[in-house]
C-alpha cells in the first residue's frame, strides 16, 4: 500500500457525478471519500454488493484481493460477472473488474490475485498500513480473527461479514474512530419568580435544525471478544432472552464449525455436526431450544447458494457502515448486525454482553 497522500479536494466534473450525494451528506464527508482507501478481501456475492456502494459513493481506490477462481455456480448469482464469457478461468476481482471499471471510471482499482492472509502477521501488517477501511468477507472464523487483531493493534476501522445461505452477519470494529454524536441538552433550570415564589413556567420549541452533534470516539471490542461473550453472570442471564437474537447462535454455530474445522462441504454430514453445536450455543446463551424459530430441519438453509436478499440486505448495511466510518458521520449502530432471511428478521446487536 502507497503512503498516504495531502487531501485532494473534490474536483468540478467529479461534484458534477456526485452532486445528489454531496446533497445528502456534504462536500466534507464527500471530500473524505475521495481520499479513502478501501481493502476488499473477498470477491465472493457480498464482495460484489459491498464494492458496487462503495464505488459508487466515490473513494479514491479500491484494493480488491481474492486467489480463488470463480465456480460456475457463482457466475449466474454475482451481477459483477459477464455471463457470456467463460469467468471459470479467471480469479473472482479479475472477472469483476470490467463492470467495476465501467460503474466509476473516477475509481482506481487494484487486483491483488494473493493469498494476503496465509502470510505472517508482519507481512500482514505490512500490506494493510495506509488503509482507510479494511473490508474482510465471507472469510473462515481463523483469518478474521487474525486480520481483525491486526487491524484492532494499528487502529484502522475494520469490517468483517459473511453469508451462511440464507443468515448472514456483519461485524465492525471502529475502535477510537470519531462519529458524530448528538449532543444531549442540560434539563431546564425553572427560574423562580421571588415575588411571588412560584416558578416560572417558559414554553422552548426545540427543532432538529437545534440538535448539536459533535465528534465522540467509541471503543470497541475485537471480533474474537464479540463472539465469544460470556452468559453465566446473574446480570446477563437476566438480559438473554431479551437480548440475544435467537439468529445470533446460528452465526455463532456455522462460526465455530469454521473454526473446529466440522464442514466438509457434505450439507447432510455438515448438518449433524451443527446440531450439536447449536444446541450447546443456544443453551449457553440462557434461551431454550424449543423457543428457537429454526430447528435442525431447516439447516441445510445454512449452505449455498447464497440467498441474494439476505446479501444485499447484509451488504447494504457494510456500505452504509463503512461510508458512515470513513465520512465521521451521525453514531452508529452496534457492533453486530445480523439478518435471517428464515425468521425475516434483522437486528443490531452489542456483544460481548456486559
């Protein structure tokens, strides 16, 4: 990765492309755009969703990595890919570049066809310094954890998301990054009419053009602390059931059988060795089994393909987290989100549980 560069101001013609954005959120956040560097490990359907809203937000360049070749059974759910062409010859980013190229000539675009994440930690460390934003997708449990403790060490915002069929999360870490943050009025001081010794009763119309927003640094934790929260104090126990999405030990599940290395790519074989998994993640996490809106009848959901609204759902949220991070925008939500396309529910969370 190249040394950071002074700012570039956005140019007349590029302000022309995006005049209805810079609308939306300003010519400074737009400004911070155009100086960002994006690294996008993973040119899987979630790759694709997260590089087209990226690209078209305006950053400044996009680094794309992914070794694997594209299978056939990707060309006809991933948009990037021309399906006239033979693609099954070609790394994932290399058959996406045309599209890519073509969607914002204004972006610069990389193709890193490396296994960046079989290399040391130094080496590592080494290709990621100078990142704006480090995007990791549909990565092992392993080389996420890895990536994100060496981001979390360098205090560069870092995002991770996979889609397991027809659940897909996303993970971020901003750790002492500034957001924007609303600024809570002091309560109202009545003043005392002494005369009479009655207060004064004053009426204050408050509008949203008087919020005050100013910037606020949040700490957060590392994706192994977020995934690994511990349920068996009394003060969370009580939370659980509230708490803790029932779709949380689905991710959770596919997540550890990535790390205990259980998948095979047999889905009937895959399946018993989830079921225990998810039956001991559940009860761990206080909810009951009963209760759970999916059972083990309905885990073969859990494989490819790739439900495309569940990835455009998922999807949309790290582009909009991502824009939001790198522009220092309004707070954002919490550290995981997760949607399931089998209960129809999305919803942001906070782990680990304190």
């Amino acid at each position: 990765m190249t040394e950071e560069k002074e700012n570039v101001q956005v140019s007349k013609q590029e302000l022309e492309i995006y005049d209805r954005q810079v609308r939306l959120w300003g010519m400074e956040a737009q400004t911070k755009l155009r100086n960002a560097k994006v690294l996008i490990i993973g040119g899987t359907q979630l790759g694709a969703e997260v590089a087209k809203t990226l690209s078209l937000a305006g950053v400044d360049e996009m680094h794309l990595v992914d070794h694997n070749l594209v299978k056939k059974a990707e060309i006809g759910s991933n948009f990037l890919y021309d399906a006239s062409v033979d693609n099954t010859t070609l790394t994932r980013w290399t058959a996406a570049h045309a599209f890519l190229s073509n969607l914002n000539k204004n972006v610069k675009l990389s193709i890193v066809e490396d296994d960046v994440l079989s290399k040391s930690n130094e080496e590592i460390e080494e290709f990621i310094r100078g990142f704006t934003i480090v995007i990791v997708l549909d990565e092992n449990y392993e080389r996420t954890a890895k990536l994100n403790a060496i981001c979390h060490k360098n205090h560069i915002r870092f995002i991770s998301g996979a889609i397991f069929g027809w659940v897909g999360y996303t993970f971020f870490d901003f750790d002492g990054h500034p957001f924007l943050t609303k600024v809570t009025p002091a309560a109202p001081i009545d003043r005392v009419d002494l005369e009479n010794d009655a207060p004064k009763v004053t009426n204050t119309v408050v509008t949203v053009e008087d919020d005050r927003f100013e910037p606020k640094a949040f700490a957060y934790p590392t994706f192994t602390e977020a995934f690994n929260s511990d349920f068996s104090s009394k003060k969370v126990i009580r939370k659980c059931k509230r708490i803790v999405p029932s779709s949380y030990f689905l991710v959770k599940t596919m997540l550890r059988a990535s790390k205990e290395n259980k998948l095979t790519g047999d889905n009937d074989k895959d399946i018993e060795e989830l079921v225990p998994i998810w039956k001991e993640e559940v009860l761990n996490g206080n909810h009951t089994l009963e209760m759970q809106p999916v059972h083990p009848e309905k885990f073969n959901h859990l494989f490819s393909p790739e439900f495309s609204p569940t990835t455009a759902c998922v999807g949309g949220m790290i582009g909009q987290e991502a824009i939001k991070t790198i522009t220092g925008g309004k707070e954002p939500i919490r550290n995981i989100f997760i949607y399931s396309a089998l209960d129809s529910t999305g919803i942001a969370c906070d782990f680990p549980l304190a």
